[in-house]
C-alpha cells in the first residue's frame, strides 16, 4: 500500500496507540554493534529504527541500512542530516524543513537540490516540520544549520511553529532538543504542541530514562526518539518500550 507507514501511525494516533524508534548513528556503529542492537530492539518490541545523524561522515549508510534489513521486520526510517543521507535500502524518508530556524537552505535549497535523488530512492517521503528546541547546550543540528532553537519554556513559539508546519501541508512535527541534549524537552511544551496539532507528534533529544518516555507519551507525543542513552546503557531499551506502551494500553 502506497504510504504505508505514515497511515500506519495515523491509525495509530487514532486508536491512542504510542510508538517507539531507536535512532541509529551509522557513523557510531559497526556490523557487530548493529547487531547487538538490531536483536534488542526486536527483543523490546521497537515500532521503528530510525538511521541517520546531523553530520555522518563515514559512508556506510547503505551497508548499515542493509545489514538491518536482513536482520529484522522493524520498518527502516531514514532521519537524515544532509541531502546525502539517502538509502533506497531502506522504507521510507522523514523529508525534513527546519521549521523553527530562518536558514532558508534548510527550509527549501537542499530539498531542491536533492529532490531528483529523493524521488528516484523510491522511498516512501514524509514530510517533516522540523523544530529544534533548545536543550541546555549547543547541538551539532544548531551549529552545523546555524540555527537558533527555540527556548526551553517559549511554548507558545513553538506551539505556533508547529501548527504554522501542520498548516502548510507538513505530515508529521518532530521536536527535537538534539541528540544528546542535556535537557530533554518539558513535558509541559508537549502537552501544549500535542494539543494544537492533528498529525503526529515526535519528540526526541536528551531522553535518558523510561519515566521521562512514559511522561512524553502521556503529554501527547505519538512517536518517542531515542539514541544516546541505549547507546550508552543497552538494558534501558526494554524499559523504555514498555513505559511507552504501558501509556498506550492505559489510554484505551
Ligand atoms: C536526536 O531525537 C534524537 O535527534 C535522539 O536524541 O540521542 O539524545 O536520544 P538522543
């Protein structure tokens, strides 16, 4: 079915259903340690492996891609931080606009200059309103787009942003505070963004532990994103997943 993942996670938001990725750096890994993690995320029940990274500079995407692939049913969505980041190995594509920056590079030009490459991949395209939320230090997105994110405590910006995304066509809204953010984004930003939007809410960046999954699911956020603290400390996954899920059941 043409879209299948995106009406997947819009049936999911209808029935109150939560979802999980773990991000997956192909610059942080080798064949070994996608394995590892390929066999935890089945074993957690994992919804989605996201790959990608703000500034990938070793080329085994395809191959990391691939290797996943053989591996495991888990849908493959690319999260990419240049035009380059594309894999036709893999499902589908969050075509991110940095929505809350003033880059217009990162708005439309490298979506111009990649468009031919990304139609050809034959992925399924998600549009993505891409909103950064300062986490308490400076990420590698701010500083590689030279963009400002947006205050910790304006929820009001970025409840405007996101909705300003939803009304220009965009599929899903991702907030993020940056991999590895010292502060994840406030619940309290969540619930406000959640409650001003129809599609599908993400939300990653700094999330260290399966009660601050649990408390962004229950703020509305329909796709958790996380990456640094498995890689960190693998045994987190299956808590985590279970906290997100245990909000699912809840919600029903
Ligand atoms: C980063 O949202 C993702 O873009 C995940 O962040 O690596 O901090 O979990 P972490």
């Amino acid at each position: 079915m043409k879209d299948a993942i995106y009406h997947a996670l819009l049936q999911k938001k209808r029935t109150r259903r939560k979802s999980f990725a773990l991000l997956i750096d192909p610059d942080k890994v080798d064949e070994a340690r996608t394995d590892t993690l390929v066999e935890l995320a089945v074993k957690a029940r994992v919804d989605y492996l996201f790959v990608g990274g703000s500034l990938v500079v070793t080329d085994q995407l395809d191959q990391v891609v691939k290797q996943i692939k053989d591996r495991c049913k888990i849908p493959i969505i690319l999260f990419p931080g240049t035009p380059s980041q594309v894999s036709p190995f893999a499902d589908a594509l969050l075509y991110l606009s940095l929505i809350s920056g003033r880059n217009a590079d990162l708005l439309i030009g490298q979506h111009v200059v990649s468009a031919a490459a990304v139609r050809k991949s034959g992925l399924e395209i998600m549009s993505t309103g891409y909103i950064l939320i300062d986490g308490g230090a400076p990420t590698t997105v701010s500083y590689i787009t030279h963009s400002l994110p947006v205050p910790a405590d304006k929820n009001e910006i970025a409840l405007c942003t996101a909705m300003a995304g939803e009304m220009l066509g965009m599929k899903l809204i991702y907030m993020d505070a940056g991999s590895g953010a010292r502060k994840p984004i406030a619940t309290e930003m969540i619930e406000r963004v959640a409650s001003g939007i129809e599609i599908p809410l993400i939300v990653g960046g700094g999330i260290q532990d399966p009660e601050k999954v649990y408390l962004n699911a229950r703020a509305g956020a329909d796709l958790i994103v996380v990456g640094n603290a498995v890689e960190k400390n693998a045994s987190l996954l299956a808590e985590m997943v279970s906290a997100l899920h245990s909000v699912s059941v809840q919600e029903r």
